[in-house]
C-alpha cells in the first residue's frame, strides 16, 4: 500500500510553500525532507500525514483520500512524530509508549499484547530500564527517543518524521537513523522524515525531497539530487562537497 500526493498545492498568508507536487511514497522507501526554515517542511509533513488540508489536491492511502478513514483506522496506517508535543505529560516512560497502542485498541483497555509491545519498542530505542521513570524527568535527548518509541509501538505502515534528530548526541542519531531504515529495508515501512543534515540525508535516505523557497520542488532518488548545484541553491549559501568511502556529503563552504 502507497501513500499519493496529487497535484498538492500549499501556503501561508502571502507565501507559496508547495506547488503542484505529485509524489508516490512505496512501501521500502526511506524519504528525507529537506529545506531551509520556514520553506514549508512541516507543513508538507502534516498534509501528507492527513493532519491538515492542503489548498488543493488530493492525498490518498492506498487509493482511498485520507479524509475518509476513520481517525483511528488511519493510525493504524500512518503514524506522526510532530516536532513538538504541545503539552506536558506527566505518566511514566512506559505509560508513554503505551499510548502509541490506542489505534489498535478497540476502546481505552489495553492488554498484555500492547504492554510487550510498548516495552519491545523502549527496548529498540534503548530505554526500557527507564520504563517506571516519569517522561518529565527525562533529558531531552531521552525523552525523544521515548517519543520514537512510542512510534514503534503504534507499528504504522508509515512513519512521517518531524525532525527525528532533535536533542539526541551523534551516536544516539545513527542509532535512530539505522532502526528506522531497517523499518523500510527489512519490514516493508516506509518511513518519510525532516530533516536538517544532508550528511544523514544522503546516507540513510533513498529517496529525497528538496522543498524551495517559493514552492519549487525536486522529488526523487537521492543520488540523483544530492548534488553541489541543487543544495546550494536549496540552502543560499556556498557548500563544499567532501568525498568519503560511503559517499559525498556537503558542508557550508
């Protein structure tokens, strides 16, 4: 089952962000969004999540437009890390994760099922011997690894992204970024994230979405856009490109 995008078209009070995009996300695929601040990231994020509409065009799973899904069966399709969360929460770890479990409940009861899967997914991320600790005590580093693990347990066929990396250190971010290609490779998710370094972009990422200023965007394999040309003028500014035994990656000039 595919996520599409037909003729998406999307904006702010005075400022174009999406124009026109026609896409396909496939099950397998791991897509990174790129752009400058206030390009339109999350915003493109949220439409193609169902969160929000866009001026125009269509969004679909698996042929059906998302707003026909109930809220809950669509969930169970397509699961959100939004940037921020909008509001304190004051249970556990584990109670944390266990609220990725609501989708596949069919009320407020959740079972054993749900309890291992929630602990399995802490354990993913690396934090189940944190499991009776409350969220608010946490890190933030520690707390957005909690937020993945919540997203694993909800188990999506589509795991939309808003900035994965925020708050973890540099080994915890390839840990992040390894599980959730596994999650494409190895099980058929497809996984479409933000994200803000082209160095993880190009590694980890098969597929890439440049988002410019004005609307303009390229859609498509990331060996093929990753390039000195396009991100110098995606990000205004001069990069340099360093070649290495797993790719070329690109830093400012």
């Amino acid at each position: 089952m595919a996520l599409s995008a037909d003729r998406l078209n999307l904006s702010v009070p005075g400022k174009t962000l999406c124009r026109d995009l026609t896409l396909t996300v496939q099950p397998g695929e791991c897509w990174g969004i790129l752009g400058r601040n206030g390009s339109g990231k999350t915003t493109l994020l949220h439409a193609l999540a169902g969160l929000s509409s866009p001026d125009s065009g269509a969004v679909s799973w698996a042929g059906r437009p998302l707003a026909d899904y109930p809220r809950r069966e669509l969930a169970r399709r397509i699961g959100v890390l939004p940037q921020d969360e909008g509001h304190e929460f004051f249970g556990t770890v584990r109670e944390y994760a266990l609220l990725g479990r609501y989708p596949h409940s069919s009320g407020f009861a959740l079972g054993a099922e749900d309890e291992e899967a929630a602990l399995a997914a802490l354990h993913q991320v690396g934090m189940a011997g944190l499991a009776g600790r409350a969220l608010n005590t946490l890190s933030g580093g520690e707390r957005q690894r909690v937020r993945i693990a919540m997203l694993l347990a909800q188990a999506p066929q589509l795991y939309c992204l808003d900035e994965p990396l925020q708050h973890l250190d540099l080994g915890h971010q390839a840990e992040a970024l390894n599980l959730l290609r596994e999650l494409a490779a190895k099980q058929g998710k497809a996984v479409l994230m933000v994200l803000h370094e082209t160095l993880w972009a190009g590694r980890y990422c098969d597929r890439i979405l440049l988002l410019y200023d004005g609307g303009k965007i390229l859609a498509g394999p990331s060996a093929e856009l990753m390039t000195l040309k396009n991100l110098e003028e995606l990000y205004q500014c001069p990069l340099q490109k360093i070649d290495t035994a797993t790719g070329g990656f690109f830093l400012p000039a």
